[in-house]
C-alpha cells in the first residue's frame, strides 16, 4: 500500500494534536555506485584521525566518529546544516521563479543599475537583477537589504522597517508579513539598529548529510602535454602589447625597474615566466592524501522540522496590523504556524526534485522515495507521508489560504527596495580594487 500524503489536514493534526517533529531520513548512495569515490567539502585545519589499524591519517575533510547502531563509526560531513539551508532556499526560490509557489519575500532591485564597463553594471547581478532574502546571507536582517532603499527611505527608517527591527519570537507579525523564510530558517537581526541585542530567531528546518562508515583515499594529478611543451621553454613575459596577456620577446614585455616582468597570475609564484603559468606543459605526477576523497558504505541525509521552534512564535497582530486576543489569537497563531510548517515541507520537496549533485564529484542518489514521518511527543512514529513537489504547492498554497482566513495571509508580490546609491557605489569600487589586484599580480 502506498504511504498517505501530507496534505494539510495531516499537518494541522499533526501540529496541534501532540506532535513534535517532522522528520525524513533518506539514505544516499553515490551516482556511479557503492564504492564509487566521492569528495567531500574540505577544510583549513588539519585532522588527524586513528585508523582501525592503529596509524593516523591526516585529512582537510570534517570527519568524527559517530555512535551508529551501538559501534562508533568514522563518518564524514558531506553537506553541513548551513549549506543545506542554502540548497533549500535556492530551491524555494526557483520554485517562486518558475510560478509554482507565492510568498512574500524582500527583493533588492538592481536592473536600473547600468553601466558601459561591464565589470561595473550591476543590472544583472544575481542573474536577473534581483537579490532576494531568500538569497541574501542573513535572510530578511541582511546588511545589503538594511542598505537599501524604499521609496527613497532607508528600509530599517521605512515602515515595513521599524515594524521589523521591532520584531521578536513574541512579536513575530512583521517578519512573517515581509520574509516568512527567516522564521523556518532561523534569522539573528545583528546588523540592525540594536546590533547584537537585535531579535534571534531559531532554526525549525534542520538538515545535514553525512557520510558513514568512511575509508579515506589518496587523490593522483598529473598531465601530459600534447604539445610537447617543456618546463625550461620560457621565460614567459607579461606582454606590453594592449590585448595580449603573454609573449616569449623580451623586446615586447612590459618593464619594471628596467627589468622584462616574467609573467604569473599569483602575487608569488615560483613557478612566474614558465610555460605552467600559462597554463602549458606537463603537470608532474603527484599524490594528494589530506584531500583524496572517500569511499562509505552509504550517505544519509537527515532533515527535522521542529514544532516547538514554531509554537515559540506569537503573534499578536494580523498581517494587517489589527490586535489579535482571545480565541481569534489562537486561531491565527496555530494557522501561521501551519503555514511556516507548509513552507518548510514545500523546501524539502523542491530540494529532492532537484537531487543531490553537492559538488563536483560528490553526487548521489537516494535509496528510495521521500518519506515524511511524524514523531509524537511521546516517542511514537506515524507515517511515512509522501510529498511530491507539485503536493508540496498544493500544501503550501491550501496553508496559505487558511491562514488567510485568520487574518494571516500572505501577500503574493514582493517587497521591492532600490539600492542605496552608497551600496551601488561600494560594490562598484570593491569591483574596481578587484579588477587592479589582479593586473597588479599579472605584472608582478
């Protein structure tokens, strides 16, 4: 028999009648197979790890031991908490892109940011013009949002502003009126007037994958040149000539102290003015054991919803500023609530449709369908619930509209501010100090 699918009675009943949690565990294995090396995120800091055989192995990848089935097992982080947060708001974001999906969100709007250097014209920056607090590294309390404009007014000394530098767990109107997501995905409103004593927000939606039971491997590089292009073939010169990155005529490089510049794309290079800094000749053989990948007996994605993070949050007005009290304050509560849930879940869908290529070489796919399971607060599972993507935009949609009943809708336009003209200006110069960082280490 097929599972039931969570559709928005399940998840009402499941949040207001002993509930606690949603959870998924998905177990993963590599796109060429058990076995198949992956590579997993790495790291500054060394680790050294204890074998089974007693010796030690140093890696730059996030490894530790794990009590799995009663033994402890030497796991790998694969996809940390934060970075899935990224791939499921990416993934609500292109959802709300292609129409599948409506909710408010706060978009700083930089197309009417034109320039004839294109290094300088923003008007395409994040792909179409348009940066989002779906997108931005710190949700709705965003330096680039809070240094941005609506209708001329700095948004923090805007309406919608103030309401949301206001805002708190106990006052949470504002945040979920304007930028839903920073209340499902944790949100600390630091850069704002009241700096660190700004609101804090807990994470609901939680997910990371982990590698278990790991071997570490060892990584060969090398190559063949075609050409037959020695290591002793240069010197290779910054060209002088306008147009022209490189040149073997001394007559024709450029000149420094009355010296022709041996051309390198590093500020120290030991390798400046020989064919390899232009990308020529052989590549020697070489071992890379600190970031060599690994082999597992699976991965294993494990995402939770929390009810409790959700029931934390009030609110005492409607989305219209109106005072809630009494019965019609509970009804509105537990009815956004419920949305934010829906909006969580249409995130985890989304992100299984588009699948788990992580990085290059760190592909996988999973042993099975999502299954959605429901943990009640004494322990005992239900479930698994099924949510395909286009199930999760009914879900979320038939939230949607109850919490609109409450007096808890959601606008389907988002919220448009223009940059500042200082914020233009600032990434317009660090674009500028970029572009003469690179000539300078090209000519030094």
């Amino acid at each position: 028999m097929p599972p039931a699918n969570m559709d928005l009675t399940t998840l009402r009943t499941a949040m207001l009648e002993g509930g606690v949690a949603i959870r998924s565990k998905t177990r993963l294995q590599p796109i060429g197979g058990q076995g198949d090396k992956v590579f997993p995120p790495t790291f500054g800091d060394l680790v050294r790890v204890k074998l089974a055989d007693g010796s030690e192995h140093a890696t730059r990848y996030a490894v530790e031991t794990r009590r799995i089935d009663g033994e402890d097992t030497l796991c790998v982080l694969l996809d940390s908490v934060a970075s899935q947060a990224n791939r499921l708001e990416e993934a609500l974001q292109r959802a709300w892109d292609a129409g599948r999906v409506r909710f408010p969100m706060v978009r700083v709007d930089f197309t009417g940011e034109t320039d004839d250097d294109p290094t300088l014209d923003l008007s395409t920056i994040g792909g179409d013009g348009f940066l989002t607090s779906l997108e931005a590294p710190h949700r709705l309390a965003d330096a680039l949002i809070r240094d941005s404009t609506l209708d001329g007014t700095r948004f923090r000394a805007s309406g919608p502003g103030r309401e949301f530098t206001e805002a708190s767990p106990h006052n949470a109107t504002a945040v979920y009126r304007l930028s839903p997501n920073a209340l499902t995905f944790g949100m600390w409103d630091s850069t704002g007037p009241k700096g660190g004593q700004g609101a804090k927000f807990q994470r609901a939606l939680v997910s990371e994958i982990v590698g278990v039971r790991v071997a570490l491997g060892r990584k060969t590089a090398s190559r063949i040149d075609p050409a037959g292009i020695e290591l002793n073939a240069g010197p290779i010169y910054a060209a002088s000539e306008e147009g022209e990155e490189w040149t073997t005529d001394e007559a024709m490089a450029e000149m420094k102290g009355g010296k022709p510049v041996k051309f390198s794309r590093k500020a120290k290079d030991t390798e400046a003015g020989r064919p390899s800094s232009i990308n020529h000749g052989n590549i020697k053989p070489s071992i890379d054991s600190e970031a060599g990948g690994v082999t597992l007996d699976y991965a294993e994605q494990v995402t939770t919803l929390s009810f409790p993070v959700l029931n934390r949050l009030y609110f005492p007005r409607s989305v219209d500023g109106k005072a809630l009290s009494g019965g019609a304050k509970d009804a509105a509560e537990a009815s956004a609530r419920v949305a934010l849930a829906a909006l969580a879940l249409a995130a985890i869908a989304f992100q299984r449709e588009e699948g788990f290529d992580l990085r290059s070489r760190c592909a996988f796919v999973p042993e099975g369908p999502l299954a959605l399971e429901v943990i009640g607060r004494d322990g005992s599972v239900s479930g698994p619930y099924s949510l395909s993507g286009d199930a999760a935009a009914t879900l979320l949609a038939d939230a949607a509209g109850a919490a609109e009943a409450a007096g808890m809708g959601w606008s389907a336009e988002p919220l448009d501010l223009r940059p500042a003209p200082m914020l233009v200006e600032l990434i317009r110069r660090s674009r500028r100090v970029a572009a003469k960082e690179d000539a300078d280490e090209d000519a030094s």
